[in-house]
C-alpha cells in the first residue's frame, strides 16, 4: 500500500512537471507575448460586452474553480466514510457535481467562441482552449470505470485523479489569469474578485488537507475511548475498601 502510494506521488509529480512544462512559454514566446500585449488594443466595454464578461467568468469560476474541486473533495470523503448507504450519496453527489461543472463549463466555451476574439494569441486563451479538452475528456474516463478488482482498476484510478486534479489546478489558475487579463484589457481593477478566489482556494485546500488525516484523528479517539472504558472496567471489576485509620479497641474482661 506505502508502495503505491509513493508511485502514486511521483507520478503526480511528473505530470505537474510535465503539465508546467507545456503551460510555461518559451523564452521567444514570451517576447512575442508581451509584444501582443502591448500592441493589444484596450477594449471598448459595452453594456453588452460586459455582461458577456462577467457571465463567462462567472460560468467558467463555477465550474473549474468551484464545482470540480468540490467534487474532487465529495469522493476524497467518501474514502473514509463506513456507511454504504452515506457512501452511494456522496459518490451521486460527486458525479452530479462533475456533471453541472462540464455543462458550465461548455456553456462558457460557447459564449467565449461566440462573441469574444479568438485569436489565442495570449496563455489565457490557450490554456482554456486545452482545459476543455479535457474538461470533457475527464467524464469519459470515469464512465470508462472498470469493475473493483479489474487488473485495470488502478491505472484507471490513477488516471482519472491525476486528470481530475490537473483540471482543478490548471482552471483555477486560468481564472486567476484570466481576472489579471480583463484588469490589462480594460483598465478595471479585478482585485476584489482575485482576494474573494483566492480565499475560497485557501478554503478548499484547507479541507482537502484536514478530511485526509481526519479518519486518523478519529480513530485515536476511538482508541481513547475504548482505552477508558478499559479503565473503568477494571477499577469496577476490582473491590476498593476504604482506609480505616481508627485503632481497633480491644475490651478484656
């Protein structure tokens, strides 16, 4: 188990390298980037326009930035759940949320590749060309999934989670990008909705971390427990007399 938890590791590893690698422009890309940004006209916000904006971010948070990483935590709880029946709830939930996520998301594609420049010129652009190529791609391989104790089984699982974190992580970050974008592009400050992400990504990764040791605090108090009630057991089982600190008198005749 130890053994494939660390294979799990380092492939995870490989892959964020991997997957950073292709994200991160090269050196000439960089220039040329930066040349398209500066030549990059600012744009002429329409009350149309604007209500285009704010619904393609706010349909692309729901989804990458929210509903997946939701769901991501849905199936990290069930692990450490005994429940069955809890276990089925929260395994239709997770997939309900996955779901709504991918229907967000295409929604967003849609109206972006409907209305807004598609040049691809800039990494906001791109990325989220490639995220939702994946986007779809990550309900395939879970409909894909093989029965327990199919010698496929684990690769299954380990790539539908590595898939499933990288979409989390590269969407939110493609937020993040995309925020810092619209503040160049139209000269409003994106501050407050960069802060309010920020904390619901600190929120997430806080949970994330605490549910996956929360079995272990649990089962130390059920140690704790059970180690008490052995206690009280024994202390019954056994008869404690008072001390008697009075001399016995002894009358002679």
């Amino acid at each position: 188990m130890l053994q494939f938890k660390r294979k799990r590791l380092l492939l995870a590893s490989a892959g964020c390298v991997a997957l950073m690698l292709l994200i991160t422009p090269t050196h000439g890309d960089s220039d040329s980037e930066q040349r398209s940004y500066k030549m990059a006209r600012p744009l002429e916000l329409t009350p149309k326009l604007s209500l285009q904006l704010k619904l393609h971010a706010i349909l692309l948070w729901s989804s990458v930035a929210f509903l997946m990483p939701v769901g991501v935590l849905l199936i990290r709880v069930s692990a450490n759940v005994k429940s069955a029946s809890t276990v089925r709830l929260l395994f239709y939930c997770h997939v309900a949320s996955q779901v709504v996520a991918v229907v967000l998301a295409t929604a967003g594609a849609v109206l972006s590749i409907s209305n807004f420049e598609n040049a691809f010129d800039n990494t906001h652009q791109r990325v989220g060309l490639a995220l939702y190529a994946f986007i779809w791609l990550q309900p395939l391989v879970g409909f894909l999934r093989p029965d327990r104790g199919a010698r496929a089984r684990g690769a299954w699982y380990l790539a539908h989670w590595l898939l499933g974190v990288g979409v989390c992580v590269v969407g939110v970050a493609n937020v993040y990008v995309g925020l810092h974008t619209y503040q160049e592009r139209t000269g409003r400050s994106a501050r407050p909705w960069t802060l309010l992400l920020t904390v619901e990504v600190a929120a997430l990764a806080f949970v994330y971390l605490v549910q996956d040791r929360w079995s272990y605090v649990l089962r130390q108090r059920e140690e704790a427990a059970a180690a008490a009630a052995l206690g009280d057991g024994r202390s019954q089982g056994s008869t404690m007399y008072p001390a008697n600190d009075h001399k016995e008198v002894v009358v002679v005749p």
